[in-house]
C-alpha cells in the first residue's frame, strides 16, 4: 500500500525545491544538504521499486537545479 503516483511526486519534487535552496546552507562546517547523493544511493541499492524512485529523485533535483530561481 504505497503511496499515489502524484504524491510521491509531489514529494520528490518538494525534496529537490528544499535540496537547491538549502544548497548553499550551512551547519558547523557542513553543508548538510550536499550529503543528496549518499542518500539517494541507499535507494539505487535496494528493490526495482526503490531504485525507480532513486533514479526519479535523481532526475528532479537535476531538472531543479538547472532552472533558474524565480523566488
């Protein structure tokens, strides 16, 4: 009982918007949100379904950090 479609969307495509804004945050010399690959890595190392979601994340934060900032 996984989540709709366009739910997971919406959430990937919040986690991207999140991701290219705290991009350049930073906490005790860490920029926490730059960690984006080692995380998504434990997706693309699991089931067909979670390496489909890894590989959509992947894709998102790509297109999301390719547009321009209009905020």
């Amino acid at each position: 009982a996984g989540l709709a479609a366009f739910v997971t969307q919406a959430l990937i495509q919040l986690y991207a918007r999140i991701t290219k804004l705290g991009w350049f945050d930073c906490q005790k010399d860490d920029y926490v949100f730059r960690n984006v690959i080692a995380d998504v890595t434990r997706f693309l190392q699991d089931s067909v379904e979670h390496c489909i979601m890894g590989v959509t994340i992947l894709s998102q934060l790509t297109n999301e950090i390719n547009q321009a900032d209009t905020t």
